[in-house]
C-alpha cells in the first residue's frame, strides 16, 4: 500500500514539472492563422512577443508577412525581408530569442526552379558564431529546412544568396528552449523530499 501511495506521489509530481524541465519545441507557422492582414503585406514588430521571439533586419522597410492575396502565390503566408520596389528579398534577417535556445531551424521555400543559397547562423549572447547549416538547391515548395543547434543560442540570422533573382520565402520557425535550471533544480528537491517521508515512515 504504502510503495502504490509513494508511486503516485511521483507520478503526480513529474508530471508537474515535467513541462518545465524537458525542452519544449516550439513552431512558428506563418500560415493564414497567423492573424495578419488578408490582403497586402504587414510589418513585423511586436506580433511575436508571446513567443519570445523578435525579428529585425538591416533594410529599412522590416520584414514583413506576406497576406493571401499576393500576386506571386508561392509566397503567400510567408516572411520576407528586401526591397518591395525591386522585388529582391534577399536581406538577411534576424531572430533574438528571450530565452535561450538548443535548436533553430527556418524553412526556405520558392516557386521557380532556380538554384538558391540559403545561410542560417546560431550565434550566443556575446556575438560568437556556434553553427552554420548552407543549402544551396532548388528550393521548389514546400522547400528546405536549415537547422542549427548549439549551447545557449541566443539568435540566429538567416540569408539568402542569389544571383538575378527575387531570393527566397520562409514559414515554419522551430526553436527549442533550454531546460530551466531552476526547474531541474525543484525536481530534485522533490525526489529527495519524496525519498526523506518515506524514509521517515519506515523508522
């Protein structure tokens, strides 16, 4: 009786911290849910708060979201940064997250048939490169995914390197955060305390 109680006492508290101690993946779509505009193009600057994440880029238009309506199809429901008036989306874009990171990874996706670069980099808090993942393909849709991993990333930058054509278009963002230490922390003070009550039960 006593070793069934002590079981659910353990049950009950790892699924408790379970969440907070095991990384969590987490996946940005860009799709038609995202809750941008249906028409047009929208800037990115506070949308993605609650994921902890923020954009930016060098070129002075932002990056933006690209709404259902636009004329290229292939790129609907996408993230771009470059020059509208052009229509070369090749400037690099960046990914500062709140927490710390393990893993990134960005779909790169086109409609023609023209062979693209795609650079993605993982960078820490002091601005020291951790991981490079380059692709260089026809990135037709749905396209490629670059991923990268590292000790404590703290943003990632990716880049598209072209000649004579319009670059790519991205969706699907998945990063997955590192375990908080405090959590792991509490998680064992939980086990020890467990093991103390049923220590003191048998004396």
């Amino acid at each position: 009786m006593k070793m069934k109680r002590g079981l659910r006492i353990f049950v009950i508290l790892f699924s408790v911290l379970g969440s907070a101690v095991f990384a969590q993946g987490t996946t940005i779509d860009f799709g038609p849910a995202f809750g941008g505009p249906a028409t047009g193009h929208m800037v990115l600057t506070n949308q993605l708060a609650a994921y902890g994440v923020t954009f930016s880029t060098t070129d002075p238009e932002g990056v933006f979201w690209w709404g259902g309506d636009y004329s290229y199809e292939a790129a609907r429901y996408s993230i771009t940064a470059g020059n509208l008036g052009t229509v070369q989306f090749i400037d690099p874009i960046r990914v500062d997250f709140s927490i710390p990171v393990m893993q990134a990874s960005i779909r790169g996706f086109d409609g023609g048939t023209d062979i693209d670069t795609l650079i993605l980099k993982a960078y820490n808090s002091s601005n020291v490169l951790l991981d490079t993942d380059t692709i260089t393909n026809i990135f037709t849709n749905p396209g490629l995914i670059a991923s990268v991993s590292g000790a404590n990333i703290a943003y990632i930058t990716f880049e598209v390197s072209v000649e004579g054509n319009h670059g790519l278009f991205f969706d699907d963002l998945t990063f997955t955060e590192i375990p908080l230490p405090g959590a792991l922390w509490l998680l064992g003070s939980g086990l020890l305390g467990l093991a103390g009550v049923r220590k003191f039960r048998k004396s």
